[in-house]
C-alpha cells in the first residue's frame, strides 16, 4: 500500500504534464493552402468613408446616417471619419483639435471632395457617382450588402508596451477567384474623442463636448497601402500579411480598431473589410 501512495500522485503529475506540453506556434505565421470543404459563413462587409469636419455644421447629418446604417447591419457596415479641408481646420479656442491627416487629405484630393459632407460606399459608383450625399448611403449599402463576398478578412492586433508599438496581423482568405490587382490598406481609427463640432440644426450651432467616432488616426502602410500579389493562389488559400505602427500617447487604445481593406488597384473599388479591436 506504502508504494501505491507513492505511484499516484506521480501518475498525477504525469497526466497533467501531458496537458500543459501544447506545441507553441511562434511568428511568422504561415499562409496555408486549401486542404478541404470549409462550412464557415462569410458576410460581406461594406466600408463607408465619411469626409467631415468638426467645423461642418451639416456634417453631424452624416455622422447620425452612419451611427443609424451601423445599427441596422451591425459590423457588416464599418465606418471611417475622414476630417480634411477647410472645414477640419483648428480654430482656437473653440476648435482647438486637430483631426487632419495626411492620407484623409490625399484621399479628399484624389477623389475631387470639394463639399462637406459627402462620403464614399465602398469606393463603389451608385447612379454614376462614386462620391455621395449621405441621404443615398442607404441604397448604396444595400446593393452591396448582400453579395457573395470574394474574401474574408481577419485581424489579430496587439499592443506592445516595450516598443509602444501596434502589431496588425492581417490573414485574407480567398473565397472566389480574383482576376484584378488588389492592394490592401491598414488604417486606425478611433471612437469617443470628446471635442467641439457645429451642427447647424442645434441652438447654439457650438456643441462643445460632441462625441467624435470611427475618426481616421493613421495608417500602417500609406493612403493607398500594399500590392497584394495573388500569384500561385487558388480559392480556399489565405494569405498573411504583417504590419506595426508606432502608438501616439494621445490614443485611447480601448476606443480605437484596426481597419482593413482589399481593393481593385485598377478602379479603387473596395471588395472587402473588416475591423478589429486592439488587445
């Protein structure tokens, strides 16, 4: 009986190192190859581009036919606040932020914003036009929403605290053949900056404490990102690319996500995107 005691709790210890030995997958992450049938749901997404201002006093129409697209479809509509033009300018004291970028003043100028508010469905032309009034966002968001997507996106992000740095990981997963160039962009966005804006339907115009949301913070690879070559894939194949970003202390990091997007390099149409938060 003394060596029965004795053998157990080894036994024990074995089973439970047996549990605790998992292999650990280390980074680079490969990309995998179509191996079988894949069950999985995939959705379409639609990314809304709204070119604003916190000096815009029509603008906060548009932020509300956002919010309102969001809560019918959930995260199969994304959105992007790009401030950019006369109307994004600080203007002391009452305007002191300063929500301009680089890549929302390049986009606005390539795609020949010359008012506000006026924003973008997916890149995709609706009655002939590319840029829209957001009274047809709707309909725009609803001839694409349900279309069969030609890809999935994932995103693992994380905060690195020893470098300050955002690490992206972005895996494209090919649903259908793609015969176009694609690039894909990486941008950051944040929610719930509490800053000034006007609205012209409220009494004063000043809102002095409105909640700014889906602003544009930066990009990890450029306004127009990286080519996406496709060489050698076929459908069911992913794809891995990897991308950091150095964090600016005036982010919160809970409020802010990460925002890919696959597009036509030939025409700028957007196929897919989706969104992630930042752990």
């Amino acid at each position: 009986m003394k060596n029965v005691r004795y053998i157990i709790p080894v036994l024990i210890l074995a089973v439970l190192n047996s549990f605790m030995a998992c292999d650990k997958i280390d980074a680079p992450y490969k990309e995998t190859h179509n191996t079988g049938t894949d069950t999985t749901t995939y959705v379409q997404k639609v990314l809304i581009e709204d070119f604003t201002g916190h000096r815009c006093g029509n603008c906060p129409r548009a932020h509300e036919k956002l919010h309102q697209l969001i809560t019918v479809y959930g995260d199969k509509v994304i959105g992007i606040a790009l401030h950019s033009g006369f109307f994004a300018t600080p203007l002391p004291p009452n305007y002191p932020a300063d929500f301009r970028t680089t890549e929302a003043e390049e986009l606005a100028t390539t795609f020949g914003v010359t008012q506000w508010p006026i924003g973008m469905v997916n890149r995709t032309a609706y009655n002939g036009s590319v840029l829209l009034s957001h009274d047809a966002w709707s309909e725009a968001v609803a001839n694409l929403i349900n279309q069969t997507p030609k890809a999935h996106i994932a995103i693992q992000a994380n905060y690195q605290t020893a470098s300050s740095k955002v690490d992206a990981s972005i895996t494209i997963k090919l649903l259908q053949s793609i015969e176009v160039p694609l690039k894909l962009c990486v941008y950051l966005t944040e929610d719930s900056i509490i800053s000034a804006q006007t609205d012209y339907d409220m009494n004063p115009n000043l809102i002095p404490n409105y909640v700014h949301m889906h602003v544009f913070r930066a990009s990890f690879n450029g306004t127009w990102g990286n080519e996406l070559s496709l060489t050698g894939k076929q459908v069911g194949d992913t794809l891995l690319r990897q991308f950091n970003l150095t964090w600016n202390a005036a982010w919160v990091k809970k409020n802010s996500h990460v925002v890919a997007f696959i597009y036509n390099a030939n025409d700028n149409t957007i196929i897919q995107a989706e969104q992630g938060s930042i752990q």
